[in-house]
C-alpha cells in the first residue's frame, strides 16, 4: 500500500506542476522517475548533499512544494510509531490533502493489529492540534485494532467524556461505526446518551453509528433487532429533533421486518411524531410489517388526518406495498380525500390491471415516482 501510494503522490504533484522544477540556479530539471537517485539526497553521491541527508535524519522529513517531497521514499520506508509525530508534523503543515491523507494510511500501517498502538494513536489525537486530530482518529478507525474489544471499549469511553470538545467527542463516537456489531453494553451506553438533554452532535454521532453498524451486521445475517430496538428509543425518545429523526430513519438502510412492539412503536411515531420527515420515515418503516390489516387501517385513519403532502404521499404508495393489489379500494379513498392523488392512484390502477403484481416493478414502472417533490430528503 506504502509503495502505490507513493506513485500515487509523485505523480499527483509532477502533474499539477508541469512535470519539471526550477533548480537552485533557475534552470527546468526533468522529473525523476520512481527509483532515480534525484528523488533523495541519501542515493547521490555528492559529499554536501551527504551530509545533508545525515542532517535530515535526525531533523524528520521535509516538505518542498516545489520539487514534490524529497523524503518521501525515505519516510514511507524509515518511519516507525516512536518518531511519526515528529517526521509527520511538519508534512501536516504544509495543508495537502494528498499527503495528509497517505500519512493517515501509513499510520494506519504501523497500528495494525496491535491494540497498544492503537491505544497510543489515541492518546495522541486527544492533544492534536488542527487537522492532526482527524488523521489520527482516522487511522485508527481504518485499522484492524479498532475491532479489538479493548480499543472499541477506549473509543467509546473517550466519546462519552464530557471533559472533551463536543466536536472531538462527535469524531470519537464516528471512528465506531466501522465495527462489525456492537455489543449490548455499548449499545446501552451509546442510546442512553443519544436520547438524553442536549447531547449535541456527539449525540447525532452515536445515533448515525448504531444505524451503520446496524447495516453492517445485516449484511452479515446478525440479529437486527437490539439495534432496531436502540434507534426507536433514540426516535421516541430524544428531545433533539435532528437526532429523534435519525433514529427513525436509520433502519430504512437495513430494512428489517417489524415485530409487533417495533410496529406500535413506528405506529407511535407516525401519529404524534411533530416532524413530517419523520412521519414519512415511519410510514416506510411500518409498510415491512407482518400486521397488513392493522397498518393498512392505520395509513387510511391517518392519511385523512395528516395535512402535510409527503406525508400522505407516503402513506398511498406504501400502501400499496403493503397489501398489492387489495390496497387499491384503500387508495381510491385517499384520492377522493386528496384530489391531487387521483392521477396517481389511477397510474396504480392501470399498472395492477396490466397484471404487474411485484412492488418494486411495480414501483419502477410508474411513470412519475415524484409527483410532490418528497423523495430527495432522506439522505
């Protein structure tokens, strides 16, 4: 990885820059290929130039906009964890987001699966200044340690330390959602803090992370409903707006089927929920329940008594995914509650006529699946 990304920013930065430097009297050099000795002062052999990589040794890499980076072989193959900080130091300064991002990935390397590095990174990021913090929360994140139960467990202590920045807690809590599940404790910890007064974003944060590792773990066939049951207390639950309508909207990415106290719960939210956004989500959500009969009364009571267009736009079209074919007597009675659903609900009609029964043929044969402007705000 080292190697391709070195290529990867050599070339980057000699195109940007023409593929030639100025030398020191003001003449154009020729780009150095990969391996050519003028790429690092320790491969030529003049004594000056010598002595100078001697002297960079002990100083760390420099950074040299004009001729890419001199020291970038040297530091993808000399740098270790014990003089990262200060090699990587001066390479952050310089603000490029190319470098930045490889010496993310080299410490990423370095980590590995080792906890007590991981552990240290950590320890580093809490003192970082700038952009640093990120890259060193980053590595952490991307690296095999951070599956460890002992750097996950100093993640989450970490973001819920109300000593820390909100802004930095919000990060810590981010860096989890590349585990693979979340045990019940963590689960605990990360809902009672998202529903609690006022958690900010750092709260946003551990919403967002149980909904992506919630995705993860159905791509995996791992029992959905712990976090099912976590994100419909932080959607019930949390005064925040924002957050409350992230922990109803999250499960849409993983879809699972709703038992019968997800379905009350969704029920709940869909009545008294003040946000449309998310009302709309919970309609989504209750059209995967098993209970047709019960949520096909629910969505035609409501419907009547829901002002807002999305909302009942909602409510029709999940409908008919709800029951097929036997929603359309249902729909038929929101088109004459709402005279702007009749060409839509006549599209259905026609569309279960032809004999397309499927709900997503169905859905991706309608020949307007916007007609109310609603789709593009559950991102």
């Amino acid at each position: 990885m080292g190697v391709g990304l070195v290529a990867l920013l050599a070339g980057v930065a000699l195109l940007g820059r023409g593929g030639a430097a100025p030398d020191a009297a003001g003449t154009k050099q020729a780009a150095a290929p990969k391996g050519s000795p003028q790429g690092t002062s320790r491969m030529t052999g003049t004594p000056g130039q010598a002595g100078a990589a001697a002297g960079e040794e002990a100083r760390g890499a420099r950074f040299d906009a004009t001729t890419c980076w001199r020291d970038l072989e040297r530091f993808n193959e000399d740098v270790t964890l014990e003089n990262f900080r200060d090699w990587a130091a001066p390479l952050l300064n310089s603000g490029d987001a190319l470098v930045r991002n490889y010496l993310k990935e080299r410490l990423t390397e370095l980590i590995g699966n080792d906890p007590a590095r991981a552990s240290e990174v950590l320890d580093w990021s809490l003192e970082a200044q700038g952009k640093s913090f990120g890259m060193y929360l980053m590595a952490v994140r991307d690296s095999e340690a951070v599956q460890l139960p002992q750097v996950s467990a100093k993640l989450l202590d970490l973001g819920l330390d109300e000593r820390i920045a909100p802004e930095r807690r919000a990060g810590l809590l981010s860096a989890l959602d590349t585990q693979k599940k979340l045990a019940p404790a963590a689960l605990d910890r990360l809902s009672a803090f998202a529903s609690s007064p006022a958690p900010g974003e750092a709260g946003w944060a551990a919403a967002r992370t149980i909904g992506r590792v919630m995705k993860r773990d159905a791509k995996n066939n791992g029992d959905l409903t712990p976090y099912l049951d976590k994100l419909l207390t932080i959607g019930v639950e949390s005064p925040d707006e924002q957050i409350r309508y992230l922990g109803q909207m999250m499960p849409m990415h993983s879809a699972p089927i709703l038992d019968a106290r997800s379905t009350e719960r969704y029920a709940q939210i869909l009545t008294t929920e003040g946000n449309e956004n998310g009302r709309d989500a919970a309609a989504h959500m209750l059209s995967l329940s098993p209970e047709k009969e019960k949520v096909l009364a629910l969505f035609q009571k409501t419907f009547e008594n829901d002002p807002a267009v999305c909302v009942r736009w909602a409510l029709f079209r999940f409908s008919a995914r709800v029951a097929g074919k036997d929603a359309l007597p249902v729909m038929a009675n929101m088109a004459v509650v709402d005279a702007r659903f009749q060409p839509v609900y006549r599209a259905f009609e026609q569309l279960y006529a032809s004999g397309e029964l499927d709900w997503v043929r169905l859905w991706n044969s309608l020949p307007d699946q916007d007609p109310f402007h609603c789709l593009d705000r559950h991102d």
